[in-house]
C-alpha cells in the first residue's frame, strides 16, 4: 500500500476534533482498500463513458458503501481532473468547487437521503418532482439513497419507473446493508456492486499506517486484536484504534491494554480452559473462566473463543496444513497438536455443538456469567461419558455374553427378554395391544369387556372409545350383559350408546347396566400398571442395565415388546 492510499479529509468547519474514521475518510477510487474488483470496473467505467444510470453499493457495516457512493458523485461532477492524461477523468481532483462542495455535503446537485427517516411515498415524490430539474452546478443530479431497504413497499413502486427510465442527467445511488429486502424490480434496474470485508493483512496494514501518522505505535499482538474485533469493518477499526489511542498513557499501546479495552480474554488461557474442560475437571476450568471474567473479559466474548479453538482443533485434526495458517493468536500449535493426538474429532464436533447452543444461551442469558458456568459444567460431564461408537462397542460385548448365558438358562427365566426400552415421549395409556385388535377384529362377539372396547376403535369411534378407557370401571361382564361404574368425568349417555353400538355391530341385544360396585380400575389404569411392571423387568436386563449404567440418571420411558407389532402401524399384506 502506498502512502497516498491514507489522505485526510480536511474538517469544512476548521474545528474540533474529528475521528479517525472521518479523518483518514478515502476521497479518490485508488485510496478504497480491499475493494480491488469495485474499483477496476469504475474506474473503467468512467475512463470510458460507459456509466450506468443507477448503482447499487451492499456490504455490510463500515466496509465504504457511503464513501463509494460519495467518490462516484465527486467523480460525476469534477471539473477539475487532478492528472494529465486521459483517465485522470476517473478520479476526482478533490480540489475543484463541486469536490469541496460534495465534500462538505453543500452541493445543491448531489442529494442524501436517509430511507431509515423517509421510508414514505411521499418523500419519495419529492424526489421525483425534483428529478425533472437539469442540475444547477454540476453536470449531473445524484441522488444517495442510504439504507434504501427501509424504503415502503409504495415508495419502491413510486420509483420504479423514473429509475428505469430516468432523465439523462440525473443518477441514482443505493446503499444497504439487506439487499435481500429490496425488491427484485428495482435491483435489476441498478448495477450492483457487492463490497467485501476487508481482509486481515490489508487492515493490519492501513491500521498500522494511520497509528504511525497519528503519532502512537501498536504492538502486533495489540493490533492484532484490533483487526480482529474489527470483522472486516474498516469504520469498526478505526474506531477502535481511535479508543485505544485515547486509552493509552504513552505513545506504545500493548496488548494488554486493548484486551481490556474491548473485553477479550487472553487466548493462551481460554485454551488452557478448553483443555481442563476436555480432561473433566471442571473445578480448574471454574477457576480459569472466573479469572478471566475479573480481568475484564466477556463470557460471551470466551465462549466465542472456546468455538473458535474447537474449530481449529478440528482443523488441525483433519487437515494439519491449514490449520498452521488459520491458527488463533497466542495460542500454542505445538500443545494443540499434542492434545488432537488424545481425542477423536466425534467428540470435537460434539464439543462444537454444545458450545454453539451454549453461546445462543449466554447472549440471552439474564446472568452471563452463571451460564457460562453451566456450559462448562456440561461439557465437563460430557467428557466423561464414552463416544457413541464406544458405546455400541460396549452394548455389542454385553449382548454377546447375554447370549453366551442365555444357551445355559432358560429364556422364560431370563427378566424382560421379551421387551426393549425405547426413549420416546410416553403415549396416553390405555392402547389394546395389537393381539386384542385382531381378536376382535375375526370374533364378531367380543369375549371380553376389552375386546368390546377395542372394537369401538376398530369402527373409528375414538371419543366414545377414550371415554370407555379412562372413565369406566368394569362390575362384571357375559356375553350381552355389562354391568359397570362410571367414573368421573364419563358423559351420562355413555351406557346407551355402549349398549347400542354393540348391538349394531354384533346382530345381538346388549344390556349396559350401572352399578354403585367399585369394580375394575379402568383399562387405562390397567395398562398403566402393566407398563410399571414391564419397566421394573426391562430395568433388570443385561443390555439396558449396562445403558443406565453407561448414562446416569437416564431412565427408561416407554418399553414394547419385541416381536409384537406397533398398534399404531398398519398390518402388512401378505404377498
């Protein structure tokens, strides 16, 4: 970069102090950084008159899109091209009437508008009924839409043709930060130009640049930082290295004092802290992260740095190459690739995915600090518990010696051989097994009072059939005679319509009679107690044993038996 690629916009009003990122401000195409393809196809764009009628600038924040748009207008209406031969015209002199004006943002020909303050129709026909006007002093009307995406639906349809078809000495200028909130009419209509992020080197550089102008020497490491918390925003930079030159005593800023400054903890000791909570211990990682948070560093600010180690773990894991270049600052490569040697990259993506959710956590979190706390505890605990591909190992060698065992011992006295846990949500109780509904379905008369009820979910009475398996307590039962006690919540006409429906579907009078006996408990209440009992079994065998062993505090929610077919599925036809 050469010296002139730093100019200072000089202040119109000769007083006060002005900011570093208003100072050191780009005035000409050649002093834009980082925008290498923009530049080349303005420049040639003006060098040979082929200029379009409308632009479009998007990027996100503090990239130069409002310095852009303002160096096209500069270069619309220079009158002065600073330079002898032929393309000088592509740059603005900067010293001619239009510049200075358009600098100090006096020009009555080249007009800003905020859209985030005059998102209405009518501001927008403001403008229109001025575009009908030739310029006054330049040789173009430019129009600078800042933030055009917070526009009305109404005001982009009132533009829409006047920016298709506009008068030929008039341009327009778009900024924005949403380009996706625009509509897809009015960027067609425009040349869009996308800015990137500024890369690190080139920001270490114009930083390192501006700091010698201003009189105060960074270190690397301080810088660094800086460009980091920056994000490719060179107004975010400057800013920063506007704060730190005013924090700073003497005229060499360290690293220690930027750290502090922004509220960043020391790389080398969140990484110590990735390793404790890799090992399990939880209390040295306690004690790491309350360290960094009173030496002024932010928990969400650690808990980005946590992803951003996992992930260059992960890197150097896989591919050791790019991970030397992708390498955190202050963080030691030669211990992390010590430490990759000990761990498998399923559990470093499994510590990725539990950082990730925990930094969404953090942000919203009412106590920072406490949740960054809980996180760490989380991944500590984690870190005990084997791989899934350990575990299936695992599961695999105990099943192997059930079965060794079981050729001795006889499968009938083998506890819950017959059923498999299955952590799913628990079902409302009360469902007939699958047996019981081909019962009823090949016997038109029900041999028993369950039967009678599964056969009003086999015909799709299921509000008659939920209510005769939650609210009704069976006395006795004989083929065409029931006698029941209906429980609470059971409606008054539930006895006819049992009697009814029966009679309808089995060619057979039925009498439902009510009685004041406490009866059965009601078949959702037997099903539930016979679910206990399958998970008290279920608990005692070999394979979900070693599973609640292996995950403590897990327990068993549902239990099905293995060779009996889901109720919910449908039988399959026989081919």
């Amino acid at each position: 970069m050469s010296d002139d690629s730093v100019t200072a916009e000089g202040n119109p009003l000769g007083s006060g102090y002005q900011v570093l990122a208003r100072k050191y401000r780009p005035s000409r195409f050649s002093d834009l950084i980082g925008q290498d393809a923009i530049v080349r196809t303005l420049t040639n764009a003006f060098a040979s008159g082929r200029l379009a009628h409308a632009f479009l600038l998007t990027g996100v924040r503090g990239v130069g899109k409002t310095t852009t748009a303002r160096i096209i207008a500069r270069a619309l209406n220079c009158t002065h091209p600073n330079g002898k031969d032929s393309v000088a015209a592509s740059e603005p002199c900067g010293s001619c009437d239009n510049c200075t004006a358009i600098t100090s943002g006096s020009h009555v020909d080249v007009l800003e508008m905020d859209a985030a303050s005059r998102t209405g129709v009518d501001d927008i026909r403001e403008l229109i009924d001025g575009v009908r006007y030739s310029p006054t002093l330049g040789q173009f009307k430019v129009y600078i839409i800042d933030e055009v995406h917070m526009l009305s639906v109404n005001a982009f349809n009132a533009l829409l043709k006047t920016l298709e078809e506009p008068p030929p000495r008039v341009k327009f200028i778009f900024a924005t930060t949403e380009v996706r909130k625009i509509p897809v009419t009015v960027v067609s209509r425009c040349q869009r130009f996308d800015l990137r992020r500024v890369e690190t080197e080139i920001l270490t550089s114009h930083f390192a640049h501006i700091s010698e102008a201003e009189g105060t020497r960074f270190d690397a490491p301080a810088l660094a930082l800086i460009v980091r918390a920056a994000d490719g925003s060179v107004r975010d930079g400057l800013s920063l290295l506007d704060q730190a030159i005013n924090h700073a005593s003497s005229d060499v800023v360290g690293v220690d004092l930027v750290r502090k400054m922004i509220g960043l903890a020391d790389q080398a000791q969140v990484f110590d802290l990735l390793v404790e909570v890799l090992k399990g211990e939880i209390g040295s990682a306690l004690r790491l992260l309350k360290e960094q948070y009173q030496a002024g560093a932010d928990p969400l600010v650690l808990v980005q740095d946590l992803l951003i180690i996992t992930h260059w773990l992960t890197l150097l894991k896989i591919d050791p190459g790019s991970a030397d270049m992708a390498s955190p600052p202050e963080v030691d490569v030669a211990l992390g690739r010590e430490i990759v040697t000990k761990i498998k990259v399923p559990d470093l993506t499994r510590v990725w995915q539990m950082l990730l959710k925990g930094y969404s956590e953090v942000r919203s979190a009412t106590l920072p600090l406490e949740s960054a706390e809980m996180l760490l505890v989380r991944l500590a605990f984690v870190a005990d518990l084997p791989s899934p591909a350990d575990l299936v190992r695992k599961l695999t060698e105990s099943d192997s010696r059930t079965t060794d065992a079981s050729k001795s011992t006889p499968a009938a006295e083998s506890p819950g051989s017959d059923y498999q846990a299955v952590a799913v949500p628990i079902d409302r109780p009360g469902m007939a097994s699958a047996e019981l509904a081909s019962e009823t379905k090949a016997n038109a008369m029900p041999s028993s009072f369950a039967a009678a009820v599964q056969m009003f979910a086999d015909h799709g009475e299921m509000r008659l059939y939920t209510h005769l398996q939650d609210h009704v307590h069976l006395v006795r039962f004989e083929p065409g005679r029931i006698e029941i006690r209906l429980g609470e919540g059971a409606p008054g006409h539930l006895a006819s319509n049992l009697g009814r429906y029966l009679h309808e579907w089995t060619g057979r009078r039925w009498v439902v009679a009510i009685s004041a006996t406490t009866g059965e408990p009601t078949l959702a209440e037997q099903q539930s107690i016979q679910e206990e009992r399958r998970k008290i079994d279920a608990s005692q065998h070999p394979e979900v044993r070693a599973l609640l062993d292996t995950f403590p505090g897990s327990e068993i929610t549902r239990v099905r038996n293995r060779n009996a077919r889901n109720p919910e599925e449908p039988k399959k036809k026989s081919t």
